[in-house]
C-alpha cells in the first residue's frame, strides 16, 4: 500500500493511506486473548478500512487539473487519448475508456460528473461516480470536496465528505459514508511542515460496521512515510479498541489498546 506522501504534487492524494500489520508482544497475547474468538479486528480488515481512503485518487487529481483549467477561463469540450470532457456552465462530465490517464497508471472506464459549488474563495465541487472502474475496483456515489488555505496560518485544508458503495479487487464489498478533514500546515523552513488527518467516518463490509473516530489529530511530519502523532478509534460491531500513533516520533510504530487495557504494538510498514 502507499505510503502517506505517496503523491504530495496535488493536494486531493495527500491521504494517509498505511497497512497496519499486528506483531504482539508476548506480555499482551495472554491479556488480549479474550478477543481472539470474538470480534478482534484483524489485519485484513484494517487494509480494507485504509484501502478506501485513496481508492480515487487518480481521479480526483485529474479533476482538480480539470476544475483549475475551467476556472482559469482555459476550458472547452477536450478530447484527450484517454478521456473525454464536456464542460457546462455549472461543472463538466468526465468519460473514461478502458485506459490510463498517466503514465503506468490504473486503467479506467466509466463516467464522473462534476459540479461546482461554493463561491470564488472557496474550491469547492462535488463529483459523483457512476460505475466508475479504477482498475479492478468499482466505485459508485458521490464525494463532495471543499477546500480553504490560510496565509497567515500558513496551512491549507480540504474536507470531504464521501457517500461511495465500493467493490475492492477481491471482491469485497464496502459502502462508506462520513467525513475527513486532511490538512498541510507549512514550517518557517522549506521543506518543513507536517500532514494532519481528521474526521469520522463510517464502513460496512461483510456483515461488519466499522466506526473510525478521530479522536486526536493524526499527524505526520514531512519526510516521514507514516503518522507519528495522534489516537484513532476504531469500533468493529460495537468491540472498541484505540490506535495510538506517538508523540511525534518519526517511526513506524503505533499501539492498540483494547477495552480491558491490554496493550498490542504495531508496526505501520506495509
């Protein structure tokens, strides 16, 4: 899977987007191991829960070039090798033909419809998805993009709001619905700065609902593959456990804690 500066070029793929793989320690095995025959969340559910969060990236890039070329006054109806796109007076239709957008990247085929929303401060659209195929995956729904920069602050931060039914390559089947807030908050030194990443959303996969609450900002700092600060809750069919990511150390690890205390490390490699 990709690390969290996989693509850091366009704000709309600056996701956080990290397998997490369980290493117990022999002191937490016994603790934990109450949940083992009930609903302990497994690696394979959580790649599947962070497998989501930049399933459209491609795309998404490819329509902020495409809402930038509009808004500059530079737009008209553009037949590309790949693409085709029609632009009206309140958004533009992307149409896809079984290829690449860009070099080595996934195939696509299918349909987007964009719509602007907001007003000149604001970068704002809303797409929808209509049997949208990124390579093996299927997407259908809608993500609704917001985006707001401060000067003085020094940050920009971008909302959105997904309601996606989503077929993954295996099979699987995941509807998600809810909210991410993900931020870029620049140093004083170029080339300083972090990512931060919150929100609440919500999966359902398999006959399981997963819950993600964000309950302290996650937070990566620029030259770090993964996030290094922050608590993420994740609740599976009611079973509670909370993702602690550090103190802002640069590394790879994160600790589960399950309800009873029980305390599970956790590495953040792929």
């Amino acid at each position: 899977m990709s690390n969290v500066f996989s693509n850091t070029r366009n704000v709309l793929l600056a996701t956080a987007s990290v397998a997490l793989l369980f290493s117990c320690s022999d002191e937490a095995k016994e603790s934990i191991e109450e949940f083992q025959e009930e609903q302990k969340v497994s690696k394979t559910e959580l790649q599947t829960i962070l497998e989501t969060v930049n399933v459209s990236g491609e795309v998404d890039e490819l329509v902020s070039e495409l809402y930038d070329m509009d808004k500059s006054g530079s737009a008209a109806k553009v037949e590309e090798e790949c693409y085709i796109v029609d632009y009206s007076d309140t958004g533009f239709t992307l149409s896809f033909d079984d290829c690449s957008a860009k070099e080595d990247g996934e195939l696509l085929n299918g349909t987007i419809s964009v719509v602007y929303g907001g007003d000149n401060e604001n970068y704002a659209f809303t797409v929808t998805y209509n049997d949208l195929m990124v390579g093996d995956v299927s997407i259908d729904g809608t993500r609704s993009f917001k985006i707001n920069s401060s000067e003085e602050e020094q940050s920009i931060s971008w909302t959105v709001y997904s309601d996606m039914d989503i077929v993954l390559a295996d099979g699987a089947e995941v509807a998600e619905e809810g909210e991410k807030t993900v931020g870029f908050v620049f140093g004083e030194e170029f080339g300083s700065g972090a990512l931060t990443l919150d929100g609440e959303w919500i999966l359902k996969s398999e006959g399981n609902t997963y819950i993600v609450d964000i309950t302290e900002i996650l937070e990566a700092q620029f030259g770090c593959e993964h996030f290094g600060k922050g608590v993420m809750a994740l609740s599976k069919n009611g079973l509670e456990v909370s993702v602690n990511f550090g103190d802002g150390t640069c590394d790879d690890v994160a600790t589960l804690i399950y309800p009873n205390e029980a305390e599970e490390e956790i590495s953040l490699k792929d």
